[in-house]
C-alpha cells in the first residue's frame, strides 16, 4: 500500500447482537487500528440494492433498522457520523456516464450493513460516511463498479464492502459458538483459499466453482459486495490477507483487507 492509498475492506457484518460479540468486537477495533485512519468512508451494504444506482443521505437521515423482532436495545443505538456531500459528488463524477446519474436517497440512512460495523470499528462517529447502493448482483458488473471508484483510495476515503462470507438463515445456529455445518466449513475454505490465490476468475464465477455455493449464498447479496472490493484493489491485483476468520451462529464471519503487494 503507498503512502497516500487507503486498502480496500470486504467485511462479514454481523447482525446487531454482534454488538453482544466480544471477540468480534475486539476482532474489528483491532483491524480499523491497525490501518491508516480514513479520511471518508464509503460502505457498499449487502442491504442496500437500486438501479439506477443511489447514494445514501448527505442531510442527516436517520439510520435505517432494516430488521425484525430483536430486542428494543437494538432500535436504540445511534450512529451520527458527519455527512459526507463532497463524497457523493466524487462517486457521482467517477459513476456518471451519458444518460446515467447517481441519485441522492436523501431521505435514506446507514443501514445496519453499515453502522453495525463502524459502531465497533470507528466508535466516535466523527468520520465522514456515505453508503452506496448496488445496481445488480452481477458480478463482472459490480466488479467494474469497484474498478471505477478505485480513484477515490487515493484522497483517504476507506472502501468497505459489507456483507457475509456465508449466509443462509436456515443454517444458522441458535448458539453462537455452535459448530458450522459442513456446506459453511467448505465454502469458507474454498474462499479463503481462491483469495488468497488471487483468482479473479474462480471468484467471478463462484456459482460454478465454489462447493455448497447454493446453500453458503441462496440469494448472493451478501457476496456480492466482495466484488466492488475486488474492483476497487484491482490495480494492487488481488492480493489479500484475512483480518478475521471463524464462524457465528454457524455462519462464516471471514473478512479480508486488499492492498498492494
């Protein structure tokens, strides 16, 4: 990584009672300190999906609790990190094309894809955020997404792709240290093991090349942010090192950092 070009993240995100997680929580205040403090941060949620392609709030909307039936305590937090308009204006500029804009949700804020994590990693919230959506799951396509706003590392803004290694909700467990079954084990190495390799093109077609594909991701949201991440660190390759490994209620909570070789 030079000097002035933030990594890229792909972080699994956890539902709100990773709150609960002390070992997660410690896992993400360690990763955000042992790299270059951001100047913007932009989040591509697995929770948020729109074509045309939209950016969250820059007027102070409140955090969106995309979920149900937990506790109050959960409803309760807050996460009020300044705006960031100049942000929305550069992934504006660097999106746009002839008869394609990017839109302002102003009326839409974090989502949990989003503030669950920077609760534990940035906890003073006195960092810009902005939150992108994501047009398709395709994922050539989100790929040169990410290839596109790869200019934005160079002026201190931390791309972060947030979504889940593995998710199935049918294969969750109850208890959070209970063993993962064999289909999240197996996806988990098979990823582990193609990123550390760097191979772009098993990764692209991961449906075909992943074993348990279909019971890891039944519908590939919480995948698909890995792709913007792997765009964005493309001219560093693929080269990645986990930052945290291990599983959650049987999911696969591994998360990468991208940079320079």
């Amino acid at each position: 990584m030079t000097a002035d070009q933030l990594p890229v993240l792909f972080l699994s995100h956890g539902a709100p009672p990773l709150a609960d997680d002390a070992e997660w929580t410690a896992q993400l205040s360690r990763w955000s300190a042992q790299i270059p403090r951001p100047e913007r941060i932009l989040m591509i949620s697995a929770h948020s999906e729109s074509a045309p392609i939209a950016v969250s709030s820059t007027t102070g909307a409140p955090l969106v609790y995309d979920f149900w039936g937990f506790p109050s305590k959960y409803y309760d937090v807050r996460y009020d990190a300044p705006a960031a308009p100049g942000l929305a204006g550069d992934v504006s500029t660097l999106l746009a094309s002839p008869g394609r804009s990017v839109l302002r949700a102003e009326d839409r804020g974090l989502d949990h894809g989003a503030y669950v994590p920077l609760v534990e990693m940035y906890p003073d919230a006195d960092i810009p955020v902005l939150q992108l959506s994501m047009p398709t799951l395709e994922p050539t396509e989100l790929y040169e997404l990410g290839r596109k706003l790869a200019p934005l590392r160079e002026d201190g803004t931390l791309i972060v792709g947030s979504g889940f290694t593995t998710h199935n909700l049918s294969m969750m467990q109850p208890d959070p240290a209970a063993a993962p079954s064999s289909a999240m084990t197996e996806f988990d190495h098979w990823a582990a093991e193609t990123m550390e390799r760097g191979d772009l093109d098993a990764l692209l077609d991961f449906g075909s090349t992943a074993p348990a594909a279909q019971l890891a991701h039944p519908r590939t949201e919480h995948w698909a942010p890995l792709y913007v991440a792997l765009g964005a660190a493309a001219s560093d390759g693929t080269r990645s090192h986990t930052a945290i490994d291990g599983f959650w209620h049987g999911l696969s909570k591994r998360s990468w950092q991208l940079d320079a070789a």
